[in-house]
C-alpha cells in the first residue's frame, strides 16, 4: 500500500500516521485497542495502543489475559489483520 491509498483509506488521521482498522478492548478512546495504522512515510505496521479520554498513552498497553481473545476477535472482524496475515496466525495455530 502506499501512503496515497493509506491517506484515503484512513479512518482517522494523525500527526504519525493514518489509522486504517481499529477495534476497541472496551469503550471507544478510553479503552485498549488494536490497530492496523501505516506510519507516514514508511510503513503499514499494527499496534497495540491505549486511550484514556480520548488521549493515547504513552504507558504499557496493559491487557487482562481473558480480555485478549474478544479484542482479538474484534480486530479480525474490523480487518485489522489482512487475510495473509489471518492465514500466518491460524498456520502458525495449528502447527502447536
């Protein structure tokens, strides 16, 4: 993808990057969330963020263990991992 596309695709747009797929732990911007971003004159990369009043923090991302599959589930329906990354993780699932 390139930074054109990202800019268009965004769903949100920072002075880092653009955010193209995002879903949320809890509630939106006060909560954890996963994203798929890419990084303004570089790359697509996805990250681990935490939001308190609409601010991200500069602290860990810390998540519940049990909280994890359902924000993982989330980021799948919201298309935060590509289908070649999808396929990785379930190969990467079964082989263990």
């Amino acid at each position: 993808m390139t930074e054109k596309e990202a800019k268009e695709l965004a769903i949100k747009t920072t002075k880092y990057c653009y955010v193209l797929a995002c879903a949320w732990e809890k509630e939106e911007n006060n909560s954890i969330c996963l994203e798929r971003i890419f990084v303004k004159g570089g790359q697509e990369e996805i990250r681990l963020a935490w939001w308190k009043d609409g601010r991200q923090a500069t602290r860990p991302a810390d998540l519940n263990a049990v909280d994890w599959v359902p924000l993982f589930t989330s980021a799948l329906a919201q298309g935060v991992f590509n289908s070649d990354e999808q396929l990785g993780m379930l190969k990467a699932l079964v082989s263990n």
